[in-house]
C-alpha cells in the first residue's frame, strides 16, 4: 500500500494519522509478504502432484515483485546474508521469491523451477509418484522440444531420458548439479549487483536506520 503523503504545512494531527496508519498496515503486510513467499515453494510443487495432469504447468509462479515490495518483510541482516551463497539464498523464501522475480526479467526463470521441482522430486516416496513426476519433469523442461528447456549438454539429456525409464530419486541429480552450477557462477553474481538486489538492500538499510 503506497504511504499517505500531505502538503508540508499539514498540521502536527494530520502527521499523526498518518503514521498510525502506516504502523498500523505494516504487520498485515509484513506477514501477508512472508505468507506469499513461502507460498512459492508449495504452489510450484503442488502441481507435480497431480498425476491428472498430462502436461503441468509451471507459469503460474508468482512473479513476487509484481505482487509486493519484498522489502517490507526484510531486515538488513536478511537481506545480506542472501550474498553469502545461493544455498543461502534460495533456503530464504523471500530470497528464492527475489532471485526467481529477477531470473524471470532475464527470461530464465526455467534454471530456477527445474531446480526446485528437482529439490520436490528427491523427496517423493510413492514409487507411482516418483514415476509421475519424473515424466513431467522431462516433459516440461529435458527432452528436446520441452517448453521450458534447461541448458545442459546432450550427454547429460541422453542419461535422463534413460534414467527415467525406471525412476529414481537421482534420475535429475546431474542435470540438477548443472543448472545450479550455472545459476550460481552466472545468474547469482548478477542477481547481487541488479538494481532489484541494491534497492532492497538500501531501504532494509532505511528501515534499520528508522527504528
């Protein structure tokens, strides 16, 4: 919710009001940001669950900038320590929400959703389930014509397409290993030097300042 602002002469009650409701509206906030971003995880793992679905969509991941400043839920020291590593980062629901907001304005989103949807699939029980998931993950992001393809070699493709043939949990692993390989000697280091990351950085850095 953007903040009230009043012409400079506006008397000292006015003033009041309104950082009342500025006090008032940043808990809901803060625990409406932190919500959505654990949400990211659940909502894109969900749908592998369902085996109706012959071919599961993964568009449907919020794009958590577009829905709210992440910096809002964010302290200073959160915030920094998303540049100690990826891990680090992307174990922080609010920094996995950031860091996929800013791999999908460079159009590679896809490195970030095969990864989790890898991390979903290691954990699967069910060998039906196991099957189920290991077929659409090929389908949406290895074999060739998949509509969200990941960059990995022709060799490590070939091994998958293998592999699922009688899933395991480690059917994805190599391919996983890759795209997280790339995303952390590429996408990460450019993540900390965006605009998105810096901004984020100075107005927990505001907040901190204002408390």
């Amino acid at each position: 919710m953007p903040e009230l602002t009043f012409p400079q002469d506006t008397t000292t009650s006015l003033k009041e009001v309104n950082n009342f409701g500025s006090i008032a509206t940043e808990v809901p906030e803060k625990r409406r940001a932190k919500n959505l971003a654990k949400d990211l995880k659940t909502r894109l793992f969900s749908i592998l669950s369902n085996s109706n679905s012959q071919h599961p969509s993964i568009n449907f991941v919020p794009n958590m900038s577009a829905n709210l400043n992440l910096s809002i839920s964010l302290t200073l020291e959160e915030a920094m320590e998303w540049s100690k590593s990826l891990d680090v980062l992307l174990a922080d629901p609010c920094g996995l929400a950031a860091f996929r907001a800013f791999l999908k304005s460079e159009f590679s989103e896809e490195n970030i959703d095969f990864w989790l949807v890898c991390e979903d699939y290691k954990k699967t029980k069910s060998s039906a389930k196991l099957e189920s998931k290991a077929q659409h993950i090929y389908t949406e992001f290895i074999k060739s014509d998949a509509p969200k393809q990941v960059n990995i070699d022709g060799n490590t493709r070939d091994l998958v397409s293998k592999s699922i043939l009688r899933p395991t949990p480690a059917c994805f692993e190599v391919a996983q290993r890759i795209i997280f390989s790339l995303m952390e000697t590429d996408s990460y280091p450019r993540f900390l030097k965006s605009d998105a990351y810096l901004n984020l950085i100075n107005k927990a850095r505001g907040s901190n300042n204002n408390r």
